[in-house]
C-alpha cells in the first residue's frame, strides 16, 4: 500500500468524534464520510476480506459493526508509460500502456472524456484472481456482443493468468484450434485502443501486462496499423494497400517459384530470368525449407543476443546464411534472393501471430506443390480459402467483415 495513504486514513480516524461514529450507518458509511482520496467498498464475507487484503488493499474493522469496509489505497511498482517498442509510429503521442490497469484506464479516458466510456472489472483466476477490465463505448458497442464477452470471461475456469493477455485468450478460444489465424489483435498504444472504441470495438485489459486485445477483430483489422490514422486518407489508403499486396504476395511468391521452375514449360520467354542457371548440392526445395527453417533460427537467436552485439549478429547472420552457403554449394543465389524477399515482407505488417499463420500456410503449399506438382499447389491455395473463411472471431463475428458480410460503409 502507499505508506502516505495510509497515514492520511488513519489521521482522519483519530479526529473522529463520537457523534459522527454514532450517527453512521455502518463501518463503509464512516468511510465514505470521512475519508478522502481513497475508493471504498463494503465487504461482508470472510473470503472477499481475505482476497482483498491479499490484493495490496487497505481493511477497516470497526468495533460492533458486521463486514469491514475495503480502501483502495494500492501502490504498485510500475514503469514509465514510454512508447512501446513493437508498434510505432512516424506521427502521434509517444506512449505507451504499463502493468498496471489505473494508469492504462486513465490513458484511455485522456483520449476519451465522455460518460458512456465503461469499464467493467472482472476478476479471473481460482488462484491468481487477476482483475480483467472490459471497456467499451455504451451505445455503440453490440450490447449483446459485450454481454457475450463478459459472461465469457466470468465462466473462465483457470487457476492463473500467469501469462497475461495470452492465458486468457486461451480461455475465451476453446474451439478451432488447428487453425493458425490469429483471433484477437494486441497493441499497446491508448490511442489505438480509442480509436477501435470509438468503432464500437471492445477492449480487455489484463492487470500485469501491457498489451490489451482488441475483439471483435477480422483479418483487415491486423493488416492496418496505427500510423494509417495519421495520415490523410488518399495516403493511408495507399500504404495500406501495398501493405495488403505484399503481405499475400509471401504466401505464394515461393510456391509459385518453385511449382514455374519444376515445369520449365510454363515459364514464359519474359520470364525467363527466373531459371535456375546454377546446380547446388541440395535440392530446391529443401534448400526452402533450410532457410525456412535458418530465419527463424536468426529471429530466436537475435531475441536472446545482448543489443550491444546485434550488429555483429546481423552481420555474421548474412556471411552465413548468404556469401558463405553459396560459395560451399549448398544454395544457389535465387533461392536466397526470394526467401531474403520473403522475410522482409513478413515485416511489412505488425501482427508476429498472423505473419507465422501465413508461413505455415507458405509450407504446406511448398510441400503439396513438392508431392502432387500443379494439383498440389491448387490444394495449397484451397486450404488457405476455407481456413480464412471457415475462422470465426472470439464472439461468433466473421473473420472476413466488412468483406463478409459486406459492409459499404
């Protein structure tokens, strides 16, 4: 608790006089009267006190009344609200949400100072008991949805939230699990977060971690980014395109590659420059999967490699998996020049959940075009249509809106 609100309480209590005692109600009436600064609540079970004290909270027992009353006075370590590392932008307030739920509560209500902003508090987890907030703009969220949303998150039945966000998205998601497209969109930025608000979205916000989802989200909502709202709309529209172009662009630009160069007679005379001239000692398709396979050795090696060496990283990486692979004869330079186009593009969107949801999609169409030649890479680009149009959004919402249903507007 904070040492100095406590004090304050307890200096307040002293100066009571025994008429204001006698004349209130119950033990949460002489608080409510009496104390300043602080949130109070009454609390009349055993269970409920314990918990509360257990949570950093302050308790009041007074002499002869039932329950006690619960003072809010909590005090967490907590870190600067710096801009986030994984979502910024060119334009816009460099801040970013904290551990803590207050501070990301009043970061949005700084972008949003109307009454009908609410934020529900939820407590989940039989050990943890993690406070879970629902915030939404009444009146423009679906009533419904939101109603959905919170009796899903009241009948989670877990006994920790130990990994934030992420152990109660595993919660609200129970069914379609074998499908890699991501169901809910994280960010933390306050101003995207009022931004969805304000388009009826509802977001949920985890104590003890920084990112909060965003729900109901479609498979658009994870290709546009924050930076689009800053710029003019012809610009936006713009960037966003190109975003969409490249990004689909990676599911079949390899696929497509190798299936035109295991049929040399579908290669047209403009696009000739695509054969491979040069013979290596592994085969091409498993010189794919090797650097399928390398590129996310580098990703999982950089994450745990010290900032002041990742130059050198990124520089040992590329005599690597480049100049040196070549000159022993495991690879030709074609492949690494489109698998270097690749990785690239995987970064040209924000969302890390649907990049790999795409590169999984990418390597079951590399091995059916390996197996079954043209029929294969049919089935590929199969499998991705009814994976994306069969995935629902946590909720039942679909995974394509506004494309469909179709929304104009």
């Amino acid at each position: 608790c904070s040492e100095n609100s406590v004090l304050h309480m307890t200096d307040t209590l002293y100066q009571l006089d025994a008429h204001t005692v006698k004349d209130a109600e119950d033990v949460s009436a002489i608080c409510r009267t009496c104390v300043s600064g602080a949130e109070v609540t009454e609390l009349c079970g055993y269970g409920e006190a314990v918990t509360a004290l257990l949570s950093g909270m302050t308790l009041l027992f007074c002499d002869g009344a039932e329950g006690c009353a619960c003072a809010d006075l909590r005090k967490y370590p907590e870190r600067t609200v710096a801009e986030p590392e994984n979502d910024k932008v060119l334009r816009g307030p460099r801040v970013g949400f904290t551990e803590t739920l207050t501070i990301n509560t009043a970061l949005i209500r700084r972008h949003i100072r109307d009454p009908r902003l609410v934020t529900a508090a939820h407590t989940v987890g039989k050990v943890s008991k993690t406070d879970v907030v629902v915030c939404y703009m009444e009146g423009r969220a679906d009533d419904a949805y939101v109603k959905r949303l919170s009796d899903m998150i009241d009948a989670a039945e877990t006994d920790s939230l130990s990994m934030g966000s992420e152990s109660l998205a595993e919660c609200l998601i129970k069914r379609r699990r074998y499908n890699p497209f991501p169901k809910i969109r994280y960010t933390e930025r306050p101003d995207c977060v009022a931004a969805h608000l304000l388009e009826g979205r509802v977001a949920v916000m985890t104590d003890n971690c920084p990112s909060v989802m965003i729900l109901p989200t479609s498979i658009f909502d994870f290709i546009q980014e924050t930076d689009d709202y800053y710029l003019p709309p012809p610009v936006g529209t713009y960037f966003r395109a190109v975003r969409c172009a490249v990004f689909f662009l990676t599911l079949f630009f390899s696929p497509l590659w190798y299936l035109l160069i295991s049929y040399p007679d579908f290669i047209p005379e403009w696009l000739s420059f695509i054969r491979i001239r040069e013979q290596a000692g592994l085969p091409v398709i498993a010189q794919l999967f090797v650097l399928e396979f390398a590129i996310d050795g580098l990703k999982l090696a950089a994450l745990n490699t010290p900032s002041v060496l990742s130059g050198s990283f990124s520089i040992i990486g590329g005599l690597i998996l480049g100049d040196f692979a070549v000159r022993v004869g495991w690879f030709v330079p074609d492949t690494i020049l489109y698998m270097a186009f690749v990785a690239i593009a995987n970064f040209s969107q924000p969302s890390y959940e649907l990049g790999y949801a795409f590169k999984f999609m990418r390597l079951l169409t590399l091995a059916l075009t390996a197996l079954f030649g043209v029929w294969g890479f049919c089935a590929g680009a199969a499998v991705f249509v009814i994976l994306i149009t069969s995935n629902v959004t946590v909720g039942g919402k679909s995974y394509l809106y506004p494309l469909i249903p179709f929304s104009p507007r």
